[in-house]
C-alpha cells in the first residue's frame, strides 16, 4: 500500500469518512473503489451486517474490506465500521431526548397527561391510516399461506420488537398453531433460529435502528433453505435481504415516540388469517 494513500489521520465520524473518501478516491484500485461506492450507497447495511455479508453485497472478498479500511487510515474493517453505527444511532434521539423534546413542545405542566394521550392516539390513528392505505393485502394472503402451510412457525424480534413476536407466540399457542418463540435466553437466541429447518417458515421482525442479531438469523435461516418472512419498515431495510417475503409497516411517531399500533394490527392480521387456512385446510 502506498505512503500517499496511508497518510493522515481518519476522523471518527461519518462526515470526516465522507470527506476523507472523496479526497483519496482517485487513489483507490478499483476494488475498493467498488468498496467505496457500495459503503456510500448503502451505509446502514456497513452499520448492521457482518463483514462478510458485506463483502458478498459489494462483490469483493472479505479480506478487501479489511485492505479499504486500511487505506484510509483505519487499523481494521471494525474500527471503520463504527463510524457507520456512530452515525446510525445519530440519526435517532435516545429516550431522555426524546422527553426533552415533548417537553420543549408543550407537553408538560398540569395537562401533560391529556397532552400526551392526544399526542399517541393521533399517532396511531396516523400509523393505521398509512397501514390501510400502502400494504399490498395480497402480501398478506402470501404470507398467511406461507405461515398456515409451515411445520413450525419460528418467531424471531428483539429490544422493542420483541412484544411483537411475544404476542404472535401467545396468539399461535392459542389458535392451535405450533410455534416457537426465540427469546434470547442465556443468549442462546442464535441457537434457538438455528432449530429450523426446511418446512419451517422464519418469521423476524426489526425497524430503525435495526438489530444485528435478528438480521444475522434471517440471513442463517434463508441459507439454510428456511422461508423466511420478515416485518419491516422499508424496503431498504437490511432484514429485507435476507427474506422470501417484505411486509412493509411505516408508523408514525410523537416526540420521536413511534406508535406500535400499525404493527399489531398486522400481527394480530396475520394470526387470526393463519388460524382461519389451518382450520379450513382440516
């Protein structure tokens, strides 16, 4: 590797890669300006997927992650990488922001209360208009055939989504319907995915910020042969990489406090749409 492209300190966030990249791009062989361009193009998939899920969307070798990293300054390919989760967690306000904002926006004082009710409903009066109005239903026709035909239904979400695939554990065990829920354990949780086989169907739910792991099980299971269905919030989303089936769920937010009730009301779809085939395929 040449002195001219080492030179230079790399700045730890995604402005100073930006401007570092565009100022050594010329430099670059022309793997790792393909590199570069992929990195650009799709910056939360450097944040969330592994190196060599990366490597494989890019089209290079792992081992040339590792050399554009170096090239511009960086020790390794991980030390790069986290000047893409720097900028993802940037992009959305921890939960004491997110109450500083409500307050600067006047929900606070004797009303707060009635304020913040008003404030979530309309929210997800928001997320359900949008629900009703974008989802394609015969997505979900597909997928309840998907999920009423599979041997085992494995149900894979974490952090907020978790209450997702809770639920739809709860409600399957109640309609009749064999499912398993990976619930993280002992962090065991790729273990538990790793149980499924072909004849199964995967269901995996993540949004904004997206959770590695989560992704990293949809990816097993669709190398594996497994269905796999997943729940998201667009279609660029990393999780839709890795999926036979994108259900699409866009919710609205107050105080960057993101309504849930889009999301159930498509679980809760989804569910009792199962139960119905399985009872009319008996």
């Amino acid at each position: 590797m040449s002195a001219e492209l080492q030179q230079g300190t790399p700045r730890p966030d995604f402005e100073g890669f930006v401007a570092l990249l565009r100022e050594r791009a010329p430099l670059l062989p022309r793997r790792l300006r393909q590199v570069a361009d992929h990195a650009l193009a799709h910056p939360d998939d450097m944040a969330l997927n592994t190196a060599s899920q990366i490597a494989q969307k890019a089209g290079v070798q792992p081992s040339t992650l590792v050399r554009f990293a170096q090239a511009l300054g960086y020790s390794g390919f991980s030390e790069l990488q986290q000047v893409f989760r720097s900028r993802l967690r940037q992009q959305l306000p921890d939960h004491r922001e997110r109450l500083v904002a409500l307050r600067e926006g006047g929900a606070a004082g004797p009303g707060m209360a009635a304020a913040l009710l008003d404030g979530f409903v309309h929210a997800g009066e928001a997320s359900l208009k949008r629900l009703r109005r974008g989802l394609d239903a015969a997505l979900v026709e597909r997928a309840t055939d998907m999920l009423a035909e599979a041997r085992t239904i494995v149900l894979v979400g974490a952090r907020r989504m978790f209450p997702v695939v809770a639920y739809l554990a709860y409600a399957f065990g109640k309609l009749g319907i064999r499912a398993v829920l990976v619930d993280n354990v002992a962090s065991l949780g790729a273990e538990q995915a790793a149980m499924a086989r072909p004849g199964d169907v995967m269901f995996a739910v993540s949004c904004a910020p997206y959770t590695p792991a989560t992704i990293e099980m949809a990816a097993v299971a669709k190398a594996a042969g497994v269905p796999v269905i997943v729940l998201t919030d667009n279609a660029l989303s990393p999780l839709a990489a890795h999926c036979d089936l994108c259900l699409e769920v866009s919710e609205a937010d107050y105080g960057a406090f993101r309504s849930m009730a889009a999301t159930f009301a498509l679980a809760m779809t989804l569910a009792v749409g199962t139960a119905e085939k399985v009872r009319d395929d008996a």
